[in-house]
C-alpha cells in the first residue's frame, strides 16, 4: 500500500544535452560503430523519431558529438589556466593543450570525428580565440600567432594527426607482421628501421602508432621554443 502511495520519480525529458550524454558514453563503451538512431533511441527509452526533434538524423548527430567534445575542451582548457594564474603564455598554452588531450584520451574515437566533419563548430572558433588571446597577451603579433596556430594544427585540440600508420591494414598474425616488415625493410629501409626503433612503453598513453603521450609533449616543446625566438617579430 505504502510503496503504490509513493510518487512515481518522473522520467527525465529527452533533449539535446541528454541524448548526446547517451551517445558520449554508448560511443565511449563500444565504438563509433555502435552508434545509430536506433540504438541511441533504445538507450534513452524512447521512439527512434523522437530523437529526430533533437538531433536531425545521423549527420546531425554527429555534429552534436563535435560540439559536445569541442564545449568539454574549452571547459578543461580554462579550468587548467584557472588553476595555475600568473604563469607565462608557454606555459598557458601547455595547460591548456595537455588539458585537452585528457578529452581526447578520455574519448579516442573523438580525433577521428573531428577530423572528419565537413564543417567546424562554432565551440571550436571560440577555443582557438583563446588561444590568439594567449598569444598575443604574451607578446606575439597576429601575424606570427596565425603562423603558429598553423603550426599546432591538431595538437591544439589534444591529438596529432597520423601520418604513417604500420597496423593501417588490420590486425595481423604474427608471421604476416614479421613478412611484412621484411618487404618494408627491402623498400624503404629507413621507415622500417624507424618502425622497429619506435616502441612505446606501456604506460605511455597514446591516441595512434604516431601520438603518444611523450611523442605529444615533445612536440609542443619544440613548436613552443621555435616560437619564443619569435615572439618580438613584428
């Protein structure tokens, strides 16, 4: 009797916010490849065409991931500057950028989306602002900030682009791994000596064969100490 006079918890209503929570952590548990309309639908209890009120089908979904990632960068980025006031624009940037590779490492499937969508988010446009302020407070012209905002390219966003992939064709046995190191040695001698060489500890995190954590950090020290012999350039 008691439990039938308790009041019914109402379920949450479905929007933009809830249902790209849903998406986040369904995508973070098993991959892009688990997320569709439908699945999502079931996740949060509801008919697929609900969603279609919220997020305009597939595409639309996809964007809303960008966003959502893009607002938790910025959100790590200040609250990592916010944490350490007073210190230099190196150290800023630095802060600000291993911020938003803990997004990245926390979402890995998260580079790939972002470097995939046909448009840029407006979450992104205002993230990179920050980083012209940064800039130009420590004494950087708009001249060389826009050369160097080339020069982070991706790393501002907390991942590196891959450029050579040795696992690009799949998981592979042992024995083929080995045959195909042997016909890369006999090709390009120099990227296989550099793939053997190249092994990452197992603790280093990393986002792809070519972005490691370590691999990360050193190239934001070099891009920031080329930068700093600049920095009084007009």
């Amino acid at each position: 009797m008691g439990s039938r006079m308790e009041a019914r918890k109402p379920r949450e209503p479905l929007s933009r916010e809830r249902a790209l929570a849903s998406a986040i952590a369904l995508v973070d548990a098993e991959g892009m490849v688990a997320l569709t309309m439908r699945r999502l639908a079931a996740e949060l209890g509801v008919e697929a065409m609900s969603l279609y009120h919220h997020l305009p089908g597939k595409a639309g979904l996809l964007d809303g991931l960008v966003d959502a990632v893009a607002a938790e960068i910025t959100s790590a980025a200040e609250q990592a500057e916010a944490d350490a006031p007073g210190v230099d624009w190196r150290t800023r940037l630095r802060l600000r950028f291993l911020a938003a590779r803990t997004v990245m490492l926390r979402h890995p499937w998260a580079p790939a989306l972002l470097s995939s969508r046909p448009t840029v988010p407006a979450g992104v446009y205002a993230y990179y602002d920050g980083i012209l302020a940064t800039l130009v407070d420590g004494g950087f012209s708009y001249r060389i900030a826009h050369r160097a905002l080339h020069a982070f390219g991706s790393l501002a966003l907390g991942f590196a682009q891959e450029v050579f992939r040795p696992d690009a064709g799949g998981e592979a046995d042992a024995e083929a791994a080995e045959a195909a190191m042997v016909a890369l040695a006999e090709r390009l001698p120099h990227l296989a000596a550099m793939v053997a060489a190249e092994t990452h500890d197992a603790t280093d995190p990393t986002l792809g064969w070519c972005d490691s954590q370590t691999e990360f950090e050193f190239t934001l020290d070099l891009l920031f100490d080329g930068l700093e012999r600049h920095r009084s350039s007009a």
